[in-house]
C-alpha cells in the first residue's frame, strides 16, 4: 500500500486533545515553521510522541481541510512505526484481495463494515460455498515496552473485549472468527497481549481462543513510500 503523498519530515513538538499534534518543519530558508496536524489515533501512542521525535507527515490536496497535514510516521531507534489506526485495515484488505494470507485464502467473498453481535461491525467477513462464513477483527499494533515485543492494547478497550465475547459467539454458531494483529513497526519480532494494561481484556481474549477464536499476528514493512503486510509472527504466551 503506497502513502497517499510524498511524506514530509518534521520534529514533533507536542501531542495534545489525542487527534492533534504540533510538528515543526524546517523551511529552504533554514527557519522552522509550526503546524498543527491530525493524528489519526486514539490510543496512548507510549514511546511514539515524545517532543523532539522525528516525524513524517503526509499533506491533503483537499483546499476545504482544515488541518492540511497528517501524521504518518514516526522514528524510533533505527525503524518506523506507522501512528495511523486507519491504516491496518486497508493492508489487510489488499491482502484479502490478493490472497496474500495463506490463513485467510481461499474465499470468494470479502465484505467489510458488516453488522453482528448487538452493537458491532465486524472488519471483514469472508465467504466461500464450501466453507464456514470467517468473520475477522483486525487491531492495529503500535506498542513495544519490551525490545522486538509488540503489545496490543496500550490502554483499556472494553470495546475489544467486546468483540472478542462476540466472536466467540460466532464460532458457537458454527463459523470461523479470526482477530488479525497488524504490526504497525518495523522493530518487533513477537507478539502478546499486554494484560498489565488491560487486564478484562486479555481475560476476555483467553477465553475466546479457548473456545475456538483464532489470534494471528503479521508484520509489516515499512518506508517513506509504501507499507505492506509480509510474514507472520510468533505470539509470545499463545
């Protein structure tokens, strides 16, 4: 998946109010200039929005945006971390497309945004004749507290625990129900769950994989042009 625009290199002043970030760009002159971005996360972002970080921004043709730029990326030690939440779901849809992921291959259907549970919409649901419906939630991973280990959540989702209590009642049903990781880093080589973090959730996670719920977990690469889903990875604790 290509960025939308050639990415601009920033240092981040602060992050504030969540969706909003102050960067500083440094103009032909030599001289800094400020601008405030969209920061497409909710999340806590811990490691990723310390003041000073070097930063890639992305800036929208659109003439009526009120905030024209957009955080994308954001340096840490040697790799790069993609901050946009909306991002996994895109890659993982490409991958669906092009049967990129042996685990999920092979179905004729993919529809996204489709109604289940009470209250939900599930990510993606896949469809074949000759298979069970799969119904897959897929979660954006920007955490590591731990060299090369990817955490999921980074602050309480008692949304997530939600899903999960719901994808296990699709496999009750007689379904498949996938929830997806998508690291969004380049650093990490393992994933867990960070029950320090949110412990209901991770109750809520280990007895949906008892009951049949599948967890999958798959890196990403990442440069200033293109992001893309590549292999796998081990879970830590699964």
């Amino acid at each position: 998946m290509l960025f939308p625009q050639s990415l601009r290199r920033g240092r981040l002043v602060r992050r504030y109010k969540r969706f909003l970030a102050d960067v500083e760009f440094n103009e032909p002159s030599g001289e800094g200039r400020q601008e405030t971005v969209h920061v497409a996360n909710p999340g806590a972002m811990f490691g990723l929005a310390e003041p000073g970080g070097v930063v890639w921004c992305s800036k929208s043709p659109s003439k009526t945006r009120k905030l024209p730029y957009s955080w994308e990326l954001v340096e840490v030690g040697a790799g790069l971390v993609d901050v946009n939440t909306n991002r996994p779901n895109r890659l993982v849809a490409e991958a669906l497309e092009a049967d990129a992921m042996p685990e999920l291959a092979g179905y004729t259907s993919v529809r996204a945004e489709v109604a289940y549970g009470q209250r939900s919409r599930v990510d993606f649901l896949l469809e074949a004749a000759d298979r069970p419906r799969c119904w897959v939630e897929v979660k954006g991973v920007t955490l590591s507290r731990t060299a090369g280990l990817a955490e999921w959540p980074d602050c309480v989702s008692a949304r997530g625990a939600r899903h999960m209590a719901e994808l296990e009642a699709r496999v009750a049903l007689g379904d498949r129900a996938v929830v997806l990781f998508v690291v969004q880093r380049t650093d990490c080589n393992r994933f867990d769950i960070a029950a320090d973090l949110d412990f209901a959730y991770a109750k809520a996670a280990q007895q949906a994989f008892s009951h049949g719920v599948e967890g999958l977990c798959y890196e990403t690469t990442i440069d200033l042009r293109a992001m893309r889903l590549t292999r796998r990875l081990p879970w830590q604790t699964l």
